[in-house]
C-alpha cells in the first residue's frame, strides 16, 4: 500500500486538555510525579503546560478538517477540571464535528449535563468500577468518588446525553462485572464496556504484582460474558479483547470497537503531537506541536508517520503477522506494543501470549487450522 498521505485521512483527534486529575487511579497511564494537582474538585481555565486553548484549536480544526477530520474526542487527564471546556465543545459543535468525551464523571454537574446536551455531544464514557462504592473509590484513589461518578451519570442521563459506563477490570473488581451491569442499566447507561487494564504506566506496576487478570483467565471471562451474561442483561456488554478472539456474529454485524492508528492523532495539553496521548510517557513519539507546526506538514511528511504507514500492518510480526484479522485489527494497541518493545511490529503482548500458551483461536490465523 502506498505511504501517500492522502490514502490515510485524519478522522479524529484525541485532545487531552489538561494532564491533570482529581483522582488517583491505581491504573492511570501517567505516573504519580507526572500527575499535578490530584485530589482536589478545583477547576482552572489552564494551569502551567497548558497551552491549549479555544483560539488555537480552532486554527487547529481549520488546518485538519481538510485533511478529513470529522470527530474529536476528548479526555485527559479529567477534562472537567477545564472550566472551560464547554467552549471548546461549542467549537466543536459549529465545526459539524462528532464529539465523544472519556470522563471520571465526578464535576458534572446538571448544568454541565444540559449543555453537552445542546451542543449535540455524541457519547460520553464514564469509568466506573463496581457496584459497590468502597472498591470503586480505593482503585480511583479518592473518597466520594463512586458517588461522584454514579450523580454525573445520573445528570448525564437526566438530560438525554447517550452515557456508556467503562470498567477497569483487574483481579480485585473481577467478581462485579454482574452487579456493574446490573446497575449501569439501572442508572440508564447505553453500554458497559469491559476493559482490561493495559501494562502502561502504573498498569504496567498492576500487572507486574499478578493484580491483573491473566490472559487465560481473560479469555474465560469474556466468554462468561457474551455466552452466559450477556443473554441475562439488558443492556450491550463489550469486553475489550483483540477482534481473533471475539464471536464471529460480533465480527460480522461490526460491533467490535478497533483503534484506527493510521486515521488519528493525539495532542496533548502542551500541544504536543503524537497518535493518541502516548507521547506523555514516550516523548520519542513526539511528532510536533501545533503552537509551531503545521498539522498538514506533520501529517503529511513525518518520518514517524511514513514509517508507521509503510510498515502496518503489512511487517508486523509473530502471531500478528499471521492473523486473518490484521487488516482491520491493525495490531490492536500500537501504542502499548511500543511502550512495551519500542517497535511498532511486534506482536501485541495478548496475542503473543495466548498464542504460545495454545489460546488464540486455530482458525484464525494462517497454518492454525487442524
């Protein structure tokens, strides 16, 4: 396939508006000492390092509508700790712009609610880890933070803003994915989305002391949870996994969530440019920043980028490479396999292991079948 920019459109960007948070979260990509300001409900228009701001986002939308941009997510960080995020979602909205929103749903407020709502939001994913308030509030680090979350999905709803609930899973909340669907329909959420902790920053410490699940005991809860749970709640459940190990009438019907690397790219809070916010603990992945540099050029012309296009997922290597689902799985998380081997084609850390311990499904994959 041609390295040609032109074959690979901008369809959204992850803007991470601020890195800073008022929880703690065992599982957060940044670490503690690269986490200011946690703790506390306090809002700001933009603290030290960030630099973002409605003016520069909108010249920043000018240059990548053009080059195919239609939907913006954002996150952080708590993106809510921004007083004025609102004002950047309005931007967004008299873009024609898609806009999602990954939050820790503690600072919405009714107010808020009623404002994303007018301003056409698509979708906001609010994390949320148990049913129960004591395990949910010790994993984010933070007294109230249940209550937090369940009030700002309760605003959320209350006010028509299609609302999904993301868990966290890891081997202390394994036992809740039941109770959490349970009460995510009850609290009126679309969807529950199940995801296994990453080993990135302080997931990596999480994985590293056996507190994360194990790719076979991956592999058996997310059939639990199609198979067994699923019939019995009403409500869709997605488990995170790689596309070769979902039901084939998921693949199908197109209900598998996949990460389009080569359509997105990230900036962070200082208007650092990279793939989705990764660069905030791989700063060799920093491509640019947009108070300096062009998009069109970095998009265009970056070493990173011609690289990544002329390489996935044509060279990507081990059971990757052999996948019957490479095309459109792309290697699953890039950006974890970087973290993890410095390389884009190595094969993705789930895949790899399941593989070798005989897990990853034989019909999947070139020479697998019996």
């Amino acid at each position: 396939m041609s390295a040609d920019a032109s074959f690979y459109p901008i369809h959204a960007i992850y803007l991470n508006l601020t890195d800073r948070c008022n929880l703690r979260c065992q599982h957060c990509w940044l670490s503690s000492e690269m986490m200011p300001s946690m703790g506390g409900p306090s809002r700001a228009m933009g603290k030290e390092g960030e630099s973002l701001s409605v003016p520069l986002m909108t010249e920043v939308i000018r240059q990548a509508k053009p080059l195919g941009l239609h939907t913006v997510k954002l996150t952080g960080g708590e993106p809510f700790l921004r007083n004025d995020v609102v004002d950047f979602v309005s931007l967004f909205h008299k873009e024609g712009l898609a806009v999602d929103i990954e939050t820790n749903g503690t600072l919405v407020d009714r107010s808020t609610a009623q404002s994303l709502r007018a301003l056409g939001v698509r979708a906001i994913s609010v994390s949320l880890d148990s049913a129960d308030p004591a395990p949910h509030d010790r994993f984010r680090g933070v007294k109230g933070a249940f209550e937090g979350a369940t009030n700002g999905i309760h605003h959320l709803v209350g006010q028509g803003v299609r609302t999904q609930v993301i868990m966290s899973l890891f081997r202390g909340n394994a036992g809740q994915i039941e109770p959490l669907a349970r009460l995510s329909v009850e609290l009126g959420a679309r969807l529950l989305k199940i995801n296994p902790i990453l080993p990135m920053g302080r997931g990596k410490t999480m994985v590293q002391g056996k507190r994360t699940l194990s790719v076979e005991e991956l592999v058996k809860t997310s059939r639990w949870v199609k198979e067994e749970l699923q019939p019995r709640v009403n409500i869709p459940l997605h488990f995170s996994l790689p596309i070769a190990f979902r039901p084939l009438t998921e693949i199908m019907a197109g209900n598998c969530p996949e990460c389009a690397i080569l359509n997105i790219l990230g900036i962070v809070a200082n208007g650092d440019i990279s793939f989705c916010g990764i660069q905030r603990i791989q700063k060799d992945l920093v491509m640019g920043n947009v108070r300096s540099d062009r998009l069109g050029a970095v998009w265009m012309s970056h070493p990173l980028l011609k690289a990544m296009r002329e390489m996935i997922p044509g060279q990507l290597e081990g059971i990757c490479g052999r996948c019957f689902f490479k095309q459109r799985c792309m290697g699953s998380c890039l950006a974890c396999t970087y973290y993890l081997e410095k390389s884009f084609t190595a094969p993705y850390w789930f895949c790899q292991e399941a593989f070798e311990k005989g897990l990853f499904p034989r019909t999947r994959y070139a020479g697998g079948q019996a």
